[in-house]
DNA sequence: GTCTTATATGACAGTCACTCTCAAAAAATA
DNA sequence: TATTTTTTGAGAGTGACTGTCATATAAGAC
C-alpha cells in the first residue's frame, strides 16, 4: 500500500538488500507518523517523536519525507492515472476516458486501502497546512493530466479550453472526496465520482442549477 | 487598494487616529514586502528584512499577518462577492447569477488593481507555498459560496452536487487566472472568466471535448 | 572471503517562521 | 490632567527544515 505494491506484494523478488530496507523504513516511519497522529493530533506531533518511534534519526526522516505534510500527502497515483489514461483510444471523448481510466483506479484504491485512505482524506480535511499542501498536488496533478489530454488529442499544451475542464474536474472531485469523508466512507467512491462526472459533462446549467 | 476603500479613497473620514495609522502600518509593511519580494524573491526575503524596511519590529509584523503567506494572500474579496451574490434574485439560476455578481466584481478589480493583481498572482504562480495557501484560500471560499447559493436556494448545506458545481467552478477559474497570468494580464480577464462559465455551464461533452 | 566503492545513516550546528510574555509608549476617555 | 485601553518592541523559546561531515553498511570486483 501507499508505495504502490512493493513490500506488500511479493511482487518485486528482484530487490536487493538496500532497496528493500528502504522501504521497510519508509513504511515505518509513516506508520508511526501515523500512529502518532491519531494519538495526539498532527501539529502536535513533532518530527523529532515521529524519528523515534520510527527508531532513525531525525535526519534519516527528512531522507525520507522531504516535508513533514509528504508523510501524509506522497501521492503515488499520478503516474498509475497516466498509464490508465494513455491506454484509452485517442479519439475517445475525454469525459469518457476519465470514466473509465480513473474512476477505477479510485474504485479500486477506495477498496483495498479503505481505512489507510479514510485517515489520510481526514487529516486533509482537518489540518490546515496539511488541506494546503493538497491544493499544491492538485495543481500539480492538473498540469500532468492536461499534459497527457493535450498530447493525446492533439491540442497545444496550454490549450485553455483544456486546463478548464481539468481544473473544473479536478475541483468537482476534491469536493466528493471531501464529501466523502464526512461520511466517512461509507459510500461508494466509484459512484460518486461518477457522478460527479456526469453532473459536469452534462453542464451545469442542466440538474437544476 | 487591497483594503478595500480605506485610505486610498477619503470616504472614512470617521476613523480614529488609531484606525488611521494601523491600516497605514499594514500597508507600509505589504509595500516594503512586495518590492523586497520583487527584488531578491520571496524565499529570499526575511520577516526581519521586511520588518526593518517597513520600520516595525518583527512581533509587530506578526501582528498585522499571521504568517507571511499572508501579506500575498490576505482575501478581502470572499464578503465582496457573497454580498454581490445576496443581491441577486432567488430564483435565478446559479450560474446566472455568478455572471452578474461575480465576473464584473473580477473585471472591476482586473481594471482598477492591474498591477498589483498581476504581481500577487505572479507569486501565486511561482511560489509553492503561496499557490499551497491560496489553494487553502479556495477551499475556503467554496465552502462560503456554497453557504450562500444553499441559503438562497433553500438546498441543504451540505448539497453534495451544489459543492461540486462550485468546486468545479473554482477549480475551472483558477486555471483561468493563472492562464491569465502567464500571458502577464494582457487579456480582458473578465471576457476569460465567463468563456469558463460558458463551457461549464453547457457541459464539458460539448465544445469538442 | 576480502577489499574497494557507493550509499545510507547519525550527530551537530545553523536558519527562519512563528508563539508567548512582559513592560513601555501612545491614543482614547473621563 | 488623570486613567484606561490599545499598540508596540524586546527577548526567549519551539519546531521544521538545511547543510556538512564522519561513520557504518551493502554492493560489486577480485
């Protein structure tokens, strides 16, 4: 989990010592940081505790996490959404491709690392730098997914038309996400992003608003 | 300018004097931020270096803004546009009424603070941790204009598909802003925001996307 | 298995944003 | 003018992060 599947499927035999103690650490840390959190909140948890549960140093922690808010927010997703998306034909509708390339990829995660995610969506919406430092990777996601899109369609890099529609998209699902959250997972990820989907290929003018 | 109509325009004539010289001491510390800002760069620039060239003591500093993110980002235009939004009848459809109350707010603004519009969201752009706050700063203005749009419309608070109509609004007006940006404020940003309307408002299914 | 090389780690010192407390200065009020 | 309230500066402290250097440990050559 959370370092795509490594450690937890025995997938990778191929790894040697080095890589595999990496990431016996790098889960460690997080999992204490993790640990800690739900104990005593994020703010009042300092790098320092989290460096000892975690048994290393506190500079073995910053080689790890370059930022405190990266032990929640290392978002591994972004390439796996590339590789769905640029597997779709190139002449599909974008809103069709989204559908069928990302949603399942959420599905899928919002399935297998359900609670991992639910407290990780939850200090995003409870801790402020933490709800900041998203919008930095929203923005950034943006740019990579109008990357792929344009490049895919044809279109130039900066097409605006474009950089709308995913910011317009990204923003829509931040808020299901959220949504989702407050009811603390208990819905169906999949269908509402879905849905949100719909809500904005159909326009906004259209569902009563 | 960025305290709304204080100073610059003689309108208060029924300040104190101590009002009187708090919105000076803010303004004078913003000013010797920026051009500091503009001169070695944001990271570059010290608290203490704008303090000692605003002529106030660092604590001082700290009492006119929280952090120093917020010298760029203090957001005087949330209650601007949730009274322009009041204005507007309740039956009117949402995406209306945000381009009678809220693009000409922009447009005005565009005009009347060229400059030092363009400068904030120049930082905004290049500056992580002032793009990470603003995206804070969204989030935050989301949550007001739902508020608003529920109250008016008699919706629940917590509407799922009134959040993500205003979430995908934003997140679509973002983009444009910093398209905006990158072509230094020589477009009509108002003509900008309400193509983005435009393409929500009738779909993203449509406009060959 | 041993030697060499590349990499990972920890100790330490330093910077800077930000917080808190307290006493002095200045404006508002009586 | 005297009193009260607000604003300010000084100073000490915390915690995230950076950079450097010596040591330890795994990888690769032999």
């Amino acid at each position: 989990m959370t370092d795509m599947a490594s450690a937890t499927t025995p997938a990778a035999p191929a790894l040697g010592l080095r890589e595999r103690k990496k990431i016996r650490t790098r889960q460690g840390i997080r999992h204490a940081a993790y640990r800690l959190f739900e104990r005593q909140g994020y703010d009042a948890t300092t790098v320092e505790q989290i460096a000892a549960a975690a048994e290393v140093s506190p500079s073995t922690f910053f080689r790890y996490f370059p930022t405190k808010e990266d032990v929640v927010l290392t978002d591994e997703y972004d390439p796996l959404m590339e590789a769905a998306l640029l597997e779709r034909p190139a002449d599909e509708p974008i809103v069709d491709s989204l559908r069928q390339a990302v949603v399942p990829l959420a599905r899928q995660m919002a399935a297998g690392e359900h609670d991992e995610m639910l407290q990780r969506m939850r200090l995003v919406r409870e801790v402020p730098a933490i709800r900041a430092r998203m919008g930095e990777n929203m923005s950034v996601s943006c740019g990579l997914l109008v990357d792929v899109l344009a490049r895919r369609t044809g279109r130039p890099a900066d097409d605006l038309g474009l950089r709308i529609v995913v910011g317009a998209l990204l923003g829509g699902w931040q808020e299901t996400m959220m949504h989702w959250v407050e009811n603390d997972g208990t819905e169906d990820l999949g269908a509402l992003l879905e849905r949100t989907l719909d809500i904005l290929a159909d326009g906004l003018g259209r569902h009563a608003l």
